[in-house]
C-alpha cells in the first residue's frame, strides 16, 4: 500500500473502525427517527388528498423509498464487494454483509406496500408490473447472497464467494430490468405502471424524499451497528477485543 | 490450448461413460414437457400459446439438474487443484468444462425441443425459431450455471442453494428466449429478441469463465 | 531455488503456524513433519499456489511466486492428498489427460512406459475403478516418471503403498534429487533419501 492512503486504510482496520462505528450509530439512528418524523408528518397531513386515488395513495410514501433503497443498497454491497476484492480489506466484506438483511427488508417491504397499493388502485394483490417484478427478483438476488453466505462456514471464504455473487448480481440488475421491461411491453396485458400517477404535487415529492432520507440513515445506522456485531463475533480471540471496556463487565 | 482441448476431450468421454447422467436430465425435460398438457388441458390454442415458456422453463429445469456435478467431482477427486495449478490460465480450462457441459446437457436439449414442440402442435417455422433461441440460450445457461455451480462448491445444502443462486440469473434468457417464439408467432418478428439474447450470450462469453475461476480459486483455498 | 520468508497459516479461528522460513536449492530435498493438524498440508498447498499465506511471502528463482505464477506451475508438480484420478477412465487415459492439462501431453508410448515401470503392467487399460487403493495412488506417481518439472511438491506420497512400491518410490526421488531437481513433501513414515535434505517441524 503506498503511504499516502494510509489514513484512509486506517479505518479499514475493524479494530479501528468497531469504536468509530459505535460512535457514529446512534446518530443516524437520531437522524432517521428526525427525518422519519418530519416525513411521516408531511405525508399524513400535509400532503393532499389524491383526487383519483383517494388516501389509500399514501403508501407510496413507504412504498417508492423503500424500492429506491433497496436498488441502492445492493449497488453498496457491490461496491463494498468490489473494494474487498481489489484491495483485500477484511471490513469490506462484513459491510457487505451487514447491509444484505437490511437490503432484503426493504425489497420485502417494497413488495408489500406495492400489493397493498394495488389492490383498491388495480383489483388485485399483485399485477405483473415491470418494476414490481424486478423488484421481486431483486429479493431472490438479496436471498441467494444471504443463502450462501449463511451456508459456508468459514467467513473469510463467506465473505469472497457473497462479494461474487453481489458483483454479477450487479451485473444483472440492469439486464434483468430492461429484459422484464421489454417482456411488459410485449405482454399487453397489464401496462398499469405505478409511475402514471398524475403529476406530483411539491408536497408529495418532500414527503418521499424525506422518507427516502429517514430509510437511508436508518440503513446506515443499522448496517453500522449489526457491522459492529459482526466484528466482534469474527474478533472474538483477538487481544483488542478482550480489552474493549463492554467486556470488562 | 492443448490443455483446454484435453479437458473437453476429457469431460466428454466421462459423459460417454456415464450416459445415463445425461439420459436422465433429457427425460427429465421430456417428463415435465409432457406434464403440462395434462394439466392445463388438450386444447390446442392454448397449449400453443404456453409451448414456448413451457419447453423454455423445463430446459432451464433440465440444465440445471446437471450443474450440481460440475465441477464437484473434479473437486472431490483432486483433479480441480491439478487445473488450478496447470501453466493454463483456469479460465481456458474452465471454458473447456463449460463447452463440454452444452454439449452433453445443452446441445441434446435443442435437438429435442422440437419433438416436444409437435405435443403443442408448434408450426414448422415456430419449432425453427425455438430451436434457435435454445441453440443461442442454452450455452448462456451453462455459462451462468457454471458460476453458481463454483460458488456452491463444497457448500452444505449445495443442489438448492445452486437454484436459489442461478435460477434469478436465468430469467433474462427465458424472457428473450421464450419471447422470440411468441413475438414470432404473433407476427411481430423474432430477430430483435434473438439478437439480445446473442448480445447476452456474447457478454456471458466474455464475464462467466472469470467469475467461475475467482468462485474456483475461493473453495480450493 | 524456492525460498519462503514468515509464512503464515490461519485456518477459521486458529492459527496453524507462524514464522516459517525455508529454502530448497537444486539437489536438495526437505521433508515437513508435524503432528497431525499442524498444518502440513496446508503449507505445502500454500507452497504450490494453491491458497494464499496469511502471512510471508514465497519467491522462485529470486523472484515473487505471484509474479510469475504460470512459469512457476510450468516447473511444478504437485500431488496432493486425493490421487487426481477418474475412476471411468483407464490409467492410460488418466495419465496422458493430467499430463495434457498440466501443458505436457505425452505420447502413448511414454505413458506405457511409466505405468509400467511405476509397475501397473498388464493394467494400463482397466477402468481405474477396478484398481486398488495403492494402485491408484501408482497411476498418480507416474506423473513423475514423464515431467520435466523441477519442483516436485508432494503430499504423503507414501500413503497406501506395499513395501516393494515405498522403495521403488524412494529410488525416483533419489534419482529425481540426482538430477538436480528440488523436493518437498511429507510422511508419516520415515523415509531415507539420498542427497542433501533437511526436516522442517511444524509447530505452533
């Protein structure tokens, strides 16, 4: 490693980074309670009644977030996943699989408003939607990393073959959406698409982007206190963490 | 060179000896081809319509089946490390095993696809394109295959987690690949999804023998 | 040459060894020896390439093993504890296919001569599945009656032979240390080669 990188390889340690990330956590975790609050307030009471879709359109408050989210955390698994094998760091890969769980929450949770929102707007629990459906096999890709990272015992070698997997999972993304997209186009059937809502009114937009900020730093509050987690279980026999003041008790 | 031409002459007379590996993944497409009309029913507007997503799922079922050995008995044996450490860079050989693969498990399904295409009373020009799109598809699918068959290696509960891994991937060559026989079939034309699924075959081509090699490098550490 | 500097091993939790130091020169051979688990196998896999040093680093010919890793498997051959061997295919076909992926094909007339000198004789064309354990592990030694490689790494080469097969085994290694070439393996038996040789214990 060439010196001038050294203060950031620093943090690459996860006997530096455990303290840091505990310091950190509980602040994203202030901010997403703030920003969820705001949001949630904003959605519930400021924005206006859709005059088509009466006020069971809220969820799309919970509901586009959750997919963005979702989307974006895979692209930081791949990215962690990428670091950790160019550069070999350890942390990268706890990273990636800290942030796995919380990935597939929001791919659930995406699916679940989605089903909701469409059955008083479309009849029915689920319409093959081009965004629904890669958003579902955006769950089997979340799944199968979670899958095989649980079924090898050895973390290191855990670690390498989930960054993998995320890589050409990332790889795929696109290909899988634009491939759905183009077998919707073909399939007349259901065009309904979620994004024909009628224009947006500026309420609305602040709702979900304070939304999408509240489910952002909780993802990171998260992804920061489960990493810590991991440390220490991967850690455990090193001396650091016999030394650590929560294991004098 | 040499090396890869060993490890498909090699992959293939194992396959010769053990035909009945390969005999039963090609009954087992037939099996579940066939299952569907009794299902769902004779009639024949329908089963026409279902012909090319059902003959396009139960090949990906039937490839899949024999992802599972692999690279496994390679593992098992020693032979994988023998490849690892051969002056061959493992990509070359692991494309020989990914050649030898179509052959045996790929190759043997589109020369039957349009058999069982006649049980749904396929047209002549509609068996010619299926044929085509299993022709451009299936290496995609050994190609895929071959990656989450390197992952899993030597991994508990292997077979299903090989699926978990894989099938998601498959989903864009079942698309184009059933896609092209309905398009053509509904006169739209099929060559805008064949030449995607080419594009996907190329990229596959190019990305999966160094996936399946780094996978390969991770489980003989 | 091959030479290594602190290597280290860790496995899971657990570190096998630390702080190794070795050098084989032409003409020499080093026997590793440990108890069981104290990872020799590992250190030879670690030597051949096969999964990185947590810790140290190797150089052949005064040069980074990861440098030039392909020169490196040219002048190698490694034998590890599983024999390498199809058990649908005869021991002809098993040699010459091992030989052709490890770049050195070999023409029939050469296999038969190594099977039969390693004393496969009358057996070349049985279905490895037939053979026997020490047989097998024959098929896989007579690799080293037709390589050119200087390095020979090897895992319990011993293992499974008959009395008559250690010492037919013994006099290749000799030779193969006669010739100028380097030697690395284990056992559980103690085995006397000629030459220049050395014993590495591995402890913790």
């Amino acid at each position: 490693m060439s010196q001038p990188l050294i203060n950031w390889f620093k943090f690459a340690s996860p006997a530096s980074f455990y303290p840091l990330a505990g310091k950190l956590w509980p602040w994203f975790a202030a901010l997403a309670t703030a920003f969820a609050a705001a949001g949630l307030w904003i959605s519930f009471f400021v924005a206006p009644t859709d005059f088509q879709q009466g006020e069971g359109y809220r969820i799309i408050f919970i509901h586009v977030p959750a997919s963005w989210m979702s989307m974006f955390i895979y692209c930081v698994m791949a990215f962690w996943s990428a670091i950790g094998i160019g550069f070999n760091t350890r942390l990268s890969g706890m990273m990636s699989s800290a942030l796995a769980p919380t990935g597939a929450l929001f791919a659930f949770l995406s699916l679940w408003t989605g089903a909701l929102w469409g059955k008083p707007m479309w009849g029915a629990w689920w319409v093959w939607d081009a965004r629904l459906t890669s958003e579902l096999i955006l769950l089997f890709l979340y799944l199968g990393y979670i899958a095989l990272t649980a079924a090898i015992d050895d973390p290191r070698r855990a670690d390498k073959a989930g960054a993998i997997v995320s890589l050409v999972g990332v790889i795929n993304v696109p290909i899988i959406y634009f491939s759905v997209k183009w077998w919707n186009t073909l399939h007349q059937g259901a065009s309904v698409s979620m994004t024909k809502a009628p224009t947006m009114a500026a309420t609305m937009l602040w709702g979900m982007l304070l939304m999408a900020l509240a489910f952002w730093m909780y993802s990171i509050a998260v992804a920061l206190y489960r990493v810590r987690a991991i440390i220490l279980e991967r850690e455990r026999h090193a001396t650091w963490v016999a030394e650590l003041p929560e294991m004098q008790r | 060179m040499n090396a890869f031409v060993a490890i498909l002459r090699r992959d293939l007379l194992l396959a010769m000896r053990r035909k009945s590996e390969m005999l039963t993944a090609l009954f087992f497409f037939m099996i579940v081809v066939s299952l569907f009309p009794l299902g769902i029913g004779p009639e024949t507007a329908l089963l026409r319509r279902i012909a090319p997503g059902v003959l396009w799922v139960a090949a990906l079922l039937a490839a899949m089946l024999s992802l599972n050995r692999l690279f496994a008995a390679d593992h098992q044996d020693g032979t994988l490390e023998q490849m690892a450490l051969s002056p061959t860079p493992l990509a070359l050989l692991v494309s020989g095993k990914v050649l030898a693969h179509w052959l045996t498990a790929g190759l043997p399904l589109v020369l039957l696809a349009p058999v069982l295409g006649l049980q749904f009373d396929l047209s002549s020009r509609a068996l010619g394109i299926l044929m085509l799109s299993l022709l451009l598809g299936t290496p995609l699918l050994s190609l895929i295959g071959a990656i989450g068959a390197a992952l899993t290696l030597g991994v508990r509960g292997g077979g299903v987690l090989l699926s978990l891994l894989v099938l998601p991937l498959y989903i864009p060559a079942l698309i184009f690949g059933a896609g092209a026989v309905e398009a053509d079939m509904a006169g739209l034309g099929a060559g805008g999804h064949l030449s995607l699924l080419g594009a996907l075959l190329a990229l596959g081509l190019f990305f999966a023998p160094w996936a399946t090699t780094a996978a390969l490098r991770i489980a003989l550490e | 040459m091959l030479q290594a500097h602190g290597l280290a091993c860790v496995r899971g939790d657990r570190r096998l060894f630390s702080g190794v130091d070795l050098s084989v020169a032409p003409g020499q051979w080093l026997q590793v020896e440990g108890a069981n688990g104290a990872g020799k196998t590992s250190l030879l896999r670690i030597l051949a390439g096969l999964s990185p040093a947590a810790e140290g680093r190797i150089e052949w010919e005064g040069q980074p093993v990861a440098e030039g890793r392909d020169d490196f498997h040219a002048r190698l051959l490694y034998l590890g504890h599983a024999p390498a061997i199809k058990d649908d295919l005869s021991a002809l076909e098993n040699l010459q296919t091992s030989a052709a992926v490890s770049g050195r094909p070999l023409d029939e007339a050469t296999a038969l001569t190594a099977l039969r000198r390693i004393g496969l004789k009358g057996r070349e064309d049985l279905p490895s599945r037939v053979l026997s354990q020490g047989q097998k592990r024959r098929v896989a030694l007579a690799r080293l009656l037709c390589g050119q490689a200087r390095l020979w790494i090897l895992d319990e080469p011993f293992v499974a032979l008959d009395v008559g097969a250690v010492d037919m085994l013994c006099g290749i290694l000799d030779e193969h240390i006669g010739r100028g070439g380097m030697l690395i393996f284990t056992s559980h038996q103690a085995v006397q080669l000629q030459g220049n040789g050395a014993r590495l214990e591995l402890t913790k």
